[in-house]
C-alpha cells in the first residue's frame, strides 16, 4: 500500500483532497511542455484462436445449451455460500437447505439425467454382456450355429451391413473428435510456456518501470518552477503589460481622440488654404465673364435706341428684346463670398504647436508603465532567491516524503517474488508436460480402444462382404466370409468389455466440464460471476463490499471485482481501477498554501504609483480650445453651396445669340438689323472665349471642385466643434485621474491574477500529474492478462474446451455401440460359417413332409454323408 500511497504524494499541491476543485480564479495559464509519462509496453495477446476445432467447440456448447438452458443462477450460488458460512446443525435451517438442494437439482436436471442415464449404461450394459454371453452359450441369443433360410434373407443381411456401417462411421467420427481435441490440449500446453513468460514479462515490466514514472513526475517539477521564477524575474514586462493593457481600455481611446484633434486640426487648415486659393480663381474668372457681358449688354441697349426701333413694324421687336437684356449676367457671384483669411490666420497661430509632438509624448509615457512597474517592484526582485528557495523545498520535501516510504523495498519483495514464482513454474512446467503427456498417451488409448473395436466392425464388413456368396449354403461359406463374422463377433465382446469403462470417463468428464462450462467459462465471458462475488455480506458476513475490506481494510467502500477487473482490462492505473481517492487524503502531508504564503504577503505589499504619467499637458489642452475658437464654425457654408452649385451665366449666351439673330432677322433690312447681328456675334465671342474655358478649363473645374470638397469638410469639422474639443479634453482628464488616483485597484487586481497565473503554472502540473497518476502509472493491464490467462485461456479455452469435446466426441461413440453390438450380432449369422442349415428334399414339398422325419425341416449333414466339420470351440458359438 505505500507503493499507492507515494503515487498520491504528488497530488499533494493541491492544497486538498484529491476530489477537490481548482482555484476558482479563471484565468489564462501558459500551456506547460510537460511532455508524455514513459509508456509500458505489455505484449500478451490473451485473445485465442483456437483454429478449425473451433466449430467442434461450438457444436459442443451448443449441446450443453440444450442441456442445461437456465441462465446462470445467481441467486442460488448466493444462497449456497451464505448458507455454508451458516450454522447448519440447527434444525432451522434443515427445511431452508432442502429447498436449497431442490433448487439445485432443479438447475441441475439436465445434467442429472444424461448422468444418470449414463450410470444405466455402465450398470445394464456389463449385465445385458454377461446375460447375452450365457445365453449364446446355451444356444440361444443367436448362439445355435444354425441360420433358417428366409425369403428376404438378402434384403436383411443388406439392411444390417449398411446400418452397421452407418454408425461406426458415425463412432468413427466422435472417436476422431475426441482424438482431435486429446491432441489439441497437448498442443496448447506445449504453447503454454510462451504465454506464461509473456505474463510474467510484462509483471516484471510493471515493477520495473513504475519508478521510473514516478522519477519521471518528480523531475517534471522542475517545469513550473523554472516557469514561474521566469515570470517572476520579468515581472515589469508581464505584470505591467497586464496593468497597461487593462489601464489602455480607458487610456489609449483618449490618447486616440486627442491625435484624431490633431489630424483634424492640420485637415482644417488644409481646407481653408484651399477654399481661400479656389475662390480668388473663381472670382478671377468671373470678373472678367462679368466685365464683358456688361459691355455687351450696354452696347446692345445703345443700339435699341436707335430710331428704327421706333418704327411700327420693329417695334414689338425691340420691346422683346430690350426686356430680355436682364439675362445677360453672370448667375454664380464668388465676389460676394466672405473670405476666410482670418480663420485660416487663427487655424494656423493653433498649428504652431504641435499638438501631434504633445500626444506621442503621453503614448511613450503610458507605453513604459511596465519600466515603472519594474523599478517600483524591486522589493519582489529581491526576494526571488528566496522564492526560488521556497519552490525547491516543495520539489525537495515531495522526495523526501517519497524517500521515506519503502517503494523500493515493496518492488524488490515484489520482484522477488515474482522470480520465485517464474522459478516456481519454470521447475514444475516439464513436470506438468509429462502429466500431460501421460494424460494423452491414457485418453490416446482409450480412443484406441473403441479404434480396435471399429477395426474389428470394418474387417468385419469388409470380409463378410468380399467374402460373402448367396450361392454358397450357409454351412459351406468361404474363409474370408467366416472371419468376418468373427470379426464381428470380437467386435461385439470387446464393445461389452470395456464399454462400461468408457462411460464412466464420459460421465466424469460431462459433469466437470460442462458445469465449469456453465458456471465459469460462460458467466466469467458475460461478467455475470463478478456480479456474485461483488455481492454484499457475501464472502464476510462484515463487509459490504469484500474486494475493499481485503485490501483496505475499508469495507464500505464500494469497491467491486467488476470495475476493477474492467478497468485493468481498459489498462487503466492502478489508482483509478482501486480507487485510491476514496481511501487515501493526502492534503495532510503537502499543501502548496504554507509554501505561498510569504509570497503573497509581498505581492500584497506592491505599490505601483502612475501618476508620473502625464497624458496631455495643459498647453496640449489650451491648444484644443484655441482651436474651437478659430471661427470657422461662423464661415456662411451655404451661401458657398449655393454659388458653387449654381450654372456660370444666368443664360445660354449661344441660345441667347441664335435667338437675337432670329429676332434681328423679323426686323426689315437696314442698319438696325445688322446691328443686332453684330451683337449676337459678339455674345457668341465672349461664350468662347469666357464661359467655355472656365466649364472646361482644369483651373477653374479644379478649383471648383475643390471648393466644394474643402466647404463640406469644414462644415463636418465645424458641426458643434466646441462640444467635441471639450469631450476629448474631458475624456483625457478622466484618463489622467485613473491614472493618478484609482489605478491601484486595477493594479492590485492584475497583482493577483498576475499571482494566479505564477500558481497555475504548479496547478496545471499537479493536474497533468492527476491524469498521469490516473490513466498512466502502474496501468494494471497485466493483472487483468493474468486473470484472463488463469479462467478465459488455460481453464476454459484449453481445458474446458478439450474436455467437452472429449467426451463429446468419446461418448458419441459409446452410446452409438449399443446399436453396433445389435447389428454385428445380427450381421454375423449372415457370414459365419454354421454348423447345420435348413435342406427340403423337394422344392414342391412343403416343410410337414420334413417334419414327418422329426427334424421340423433340417438334419444333420452328415446324415447324409455330408462332410460338415463343426466348430466345438467355446469361442465358435459365438
């Protein structure tokens, strides 16, 4: 039990039991290279595979299905054991066994039967031989050497040979099924050797290597405590990475918005250097286009005074024209747009700051708070030697608990006896070969017993039928047809002999294999016969559960063959298949909390001060503020949209000229008319020359476009500028009293998840130890091998199988010599030489005429002088 007891030692970290949970902080924990535990390599193959003789098994179970049809009786071997542990000389229990034994008998009956009719045959058959021996001697039974001549005298003598060659072959057969299964057991014993050192290999193996698992979990500590003091001697990066990470949620999105300003700033400017440059082109081009359609204008309005004019029939003419001289002006006015100059002098007067320069600076101060936590944290760093002491005096106490309990005592006795038993069977297997070779060479003669008895049956057929002629009279057959009728006749004397002998062996064998089969073999395969002896109060009046009493003396526990069984036959480790959790607290001989103590007063004894930080000065923040008063949130953006939106000239001077040249042309001939046409010319130049250009023109499509982009942009900008400034500065003062006043909570928040994760490190170890312990160390898949070589293998597929088909085959051919010894009686009258047969003196005569003689129809041959020599010998009556 200390062999178990120091596999539970490394669980000891666990600061509890072994059901205990885990910490409950969650928290994310390097994965550990532990690598894998030293794997036992076990090598026997209990599975068997019986060859061919596997149907001969099968029929045979088959058989005995038949027999014996019950399930396996549980309740009745409970009853039986708990019964035999019970005073059974009180009268009390007399009627309570009766029913007991009827009970039995009941299941039983099968068996009972065929054995008792077996104990008929040895009984009758020796006395039917006896009685049928006399009576032949007598001259009756067939004795009198005289065979009457009867009509269908051939069809019998055929009826009788092939029914008595159909059932030795059908002996012959159960004779080869009990030869083949002798033969089998003989050869699976001299394999049994290989298996029995396979086993003891592999339990030499299991010895051998769990110290080397054990060492193997001992020197995986070194893992987590080299881990550990890593993260501890990098405590700035690691603790104050995680400080600065969490303090970032709240520090870098007001860092952001302030850079986001600045941007925003340097855009502003941007936009109004270019509204500025975009509108003194547009005015440019609009004076002159202005300039020109004015004097256009005026000089057509001179010549609409002329006196022509005046005249009737132009007019009308004139009027039209003269009311449309309105239209001939520019449409889109950039004159009366406001600049922007003092906006983009007070934008500029904010950009000589560099308020970008500013917030890099609270970047790079915020990004060393792991150097502040370093330098602020050097108390933890100078106690890392003792730490490192401490987490070497878990590693040195957990061997020396280990040292002090005698594992290597327990494997030495237990290897020790391990070799005694190996010698042990080693010695004694040769001797076991030659008892079984003298079991073989007894079954191999009783199987030759019924062979000589079939020799003498096919001889006899074989001579009887070669020698045999219907032509011949019963007192004058051949030689070779006499001896086959004494051979038949042998056949006969030798089936009584030792047939009686022969039952015996099979109702000795029928009983003790077909109930191992029964009540081991098969409840064992279906794991049923565990149910029994997990049975409580069954094997120990005291104990609940037997298997846990015996080992540990702890028999509440529910502890039972069947799990334990399975669980070695899954090769699962002895501490799951016993399960040790439920006998064993180890929380009493290390817990991790006595050595962390110390450790987690210092990490509580952290003062980590941010408030050196300094996110954004107060030029930074006057800066922002001088910029929400820079006026451009005041520049007239719609009237800007309005301009650059609208068309050049208020008409299309090309229609505007068509159309006067189409007026002048209704006017009559003269000098007012050609003057006209000469305006319409003149406002279709300035079209070319002005409004084409500047539609066209990359300048003017440019500056256009630009001033449209650059006032859409200021308007976003300028949308509530003042609220925006002061959110970003509200949100970095808030940034900076985090910094300054509440960071310790944060701070002593990730001081212990940053403890946690130092502890999980030697968590994750003690659970890889957990799982090794569990699934991996001292996997008992030998013990289950060593069961399932003693009962599945060796007792019932070598032993139980063989015997069942023995007998099978050997009773098979017992039973089937009752009609054997029937027909060769019957048989051998139809080949013996006789010593009278029946002769007529006339073929007409009937058999009165004979009885007249006093024969009743036959005589003596050598009443007529007929040489017969008559057989005198005892034997020849047969």
């Amino acid at each position: 039990m200390a062999l178990l007891l120091c596999l539970l030692l490394l669980l000891g970290l666990s600061g509890g039991p072994v059901s205990e949970g885990h910490s409950v902080h969650k928290t994310t924990v390097g994965t550990l290279d532990l690598g894998s535990l030293p794997a036992i390599n076990y090598e026997t193959n209990v599975h068997v595979e019986p060859g061919p003789i596997e149907i001969l098994f099968r029929i045979v179970k088959a058989f005995l299905f038949v027999v014996q049809p019950n399930p396996f009786p549980e309740d009745l071997i409970r009853k039986s054991i708990q019964l035999q542990y019970k005073d059974t000389k009180s009268n009390s229990q007399q009627p309570e066994h009766t029913v007991l034994a009827l009970k039995i008998v009941y299941y039983e009956i099968g068996f009972i039967i065929l054995a008792g009719l077996g104990l008929l045959f040895i009984f009758l058959l020796p006395l039917v031989g006896l009685c049928f021996c006399m009576c032949r001697c007598c001259n009756n039974c067939g004795g009198e050497m005289h065979q009457r001549q009867k009509k269908n005298g051939e069809c019998r003598r055929g009826c009788f040979a092939a029914s008595l060659l159909v059932v030795s072959l059908i002996m012959s057969l159960g004779v080869l099924c009990a030869f083949v299964a002798n033969q089998h057991l003989t050869t699976q014993v001299r394999g049994a050797r290989r298996l029995l050192n396979s086993n003891f290999k592999d339990m030499r193996a299991l010895l051998t290597d769990i110290p080397m698992q054990i060492d193997y979990l001992l020197n995986q500590y070194d893992a987590p405590k080299n881990r550990a003091l890593l993260d501890l001697n990098n405590i700035g990066p690691l603790l104050g990475g995680r400080v600065r990470d969490q303090l970032g949620k709240r520090v870098l999105p007001a860092l952001d918005a302030v850079l986001t300003m600045a941007g925003a700033i340097r855009e502003t400017r941007e936009a109004l250097e270019n509204v500025s440059a975009s509108l003194e082109v547009l005015q440019e081009g609009t004076n002159r286009l202005s300039v020109n359609l004015t004097d256009a204008k005026e000089n057509l309005r001179n010549t609409l005074r002329d006196a022509a004019c005046s005249m009737a029939e132009a007019t009308s003419t004139c009027n039209v024209i003269r009311n449309s001289l309105n239209q001939l002006s520019i449409n889109a006015n950039f004159s009366r747009l406001l600049p922007v100059t003092s906006q983009l002098a007070k934008v500029n007067e904010v950009l000589k700051i560099d308020l970008t320069s500013l917030v890099q600076k609270g970047y790079a101060a915020f990004n060393d708070t792991p150097d502040l936590v370093q330098n602020q944290t050097k108390n933890i760093l100078s106690a890392l030697p003792y730490v490192k002491s401490v987490l070497d005096s878990i590693g040195t106490n957990i061997t020396v608990l280990i040292k002090k309990l005698p594992i290597q005592e327990i494997l030495t006795n237990s290897m020790i006896y391990l070799t005694q038993t190996e010698t042990y069977v080693e010695d004694y297997f040769p001797l076991v070969e030659q008892y079984d070779f003298y079991r073989w060479l007894g079954c191999l003669i009783i199987c030759c017993l019924l062979v000589l008895i079939l020799v003498f049956y096919y001889l006899g057929l074989l001579c009887g039928a070669c020698g045999y002629s219907k032509h011949t009279t019963p007192t004058n057959r051949g030689c070779v047809s006499n001896t086959g009728g004494n051979f038949l006749m042998a056949g006969v004397g030798f089936s009584f002999l030792f047939s009686w002998a022969l039952m015996i062996i099979v109702v000795l064998t029928f009983l003790w294999g077909g109930n191992v089969e029964k009540l081991v073999c098969e409840p064992f395969k279906e794991r049923t016969i565990f149910q029994v002896l997990d049975t409580p109060y069954l094997l120990n009046e005291q104990w609940n559960s037997f298997l846990a009493g015996l080992l540990f003396r702890k028999p509440d526990v529910n502890l039972t063959f069947e799990q334990v069984y399975s669980d070695c036959k899954e090769n699962k480790g002895i501490y799951t298949s016993l399960q040790l959790d439920k006998f064993y607290s180890i929380s009493n001989f290390l817990t991790i909390s006595q050595y962390t103590e110390d450790l987690t007063i210092k990490f509580e004894s952290i003062k980590i001060n941010l408030s050196s930080i300094v996110l954004l000065d107060e030029v930074g923040k006057e800066n922002l503020i001088n910029f929400s008063y820079s006026g451009i949130d005041g520049i007239d953006f719609a009237a800007y949209l309005a301009e650059v939106n609208k068309s050049i000239t208020k008409v299309d001077l090309l229609s505007f000229a068509n159309d006067l040249e189409a007026r002048a042309e209704q006017l009559p001939k003269g000098a007012l008319e050609n003057a006209l046409k000469g305006h319409a010319s003149n406002i279709r130049m300035i079209h070319h020359q002005h409004v084409i250009p500047m539609e066209q023109e990359m300048k003017y499509v440019k500056a256009r476009s630009t001033l449209n982009q650059s006032i859409r942009l200021l308007q976003k900008t300028a949308t509530e500028l003042m609220v925006k400034v002061n959110h970003v500065i509200s949100i970095v003062n808030a940034a900076q009293f985090l910094l300054n006043n509440n960071a310790s909570s944060i701070i002593i928040e990730e001081t212990k998840k940053y403890m946690d994760v130092i502890i999980g490190y030697f968590e994750q170890y003690i659970q890889w130890v957990k799982d090794s312990v569990t699934m991996d160390v001292a996997a008992c898949k030998p013990l289950a091998n060593i069961v399932d070589t003693a009962i599945e293998v060796f007792l019932c597929s070598y032993l139980t199988n063989s015997v069942n088909t023995f007998w099978f085959g050997l009773g098979a051919a017992t039973v089937f010599l009752i009609p054997a010894i029937i027909f060769a009686v019957k048989l051998s009258k139809f080949y013996r030489r006789m010593d009278s047969e029946d002769v007529y003196d006339d073929v007409e005569t009937i058999p009165m005429k004979n009885m007249e003689n006093g024969n009743y129809g036959y005589h003596k041959d050598h009443l007529y002088g007929l040489h017969n020599p008559v057989m005198t010998s005892a034997t020849g009556r047969w």
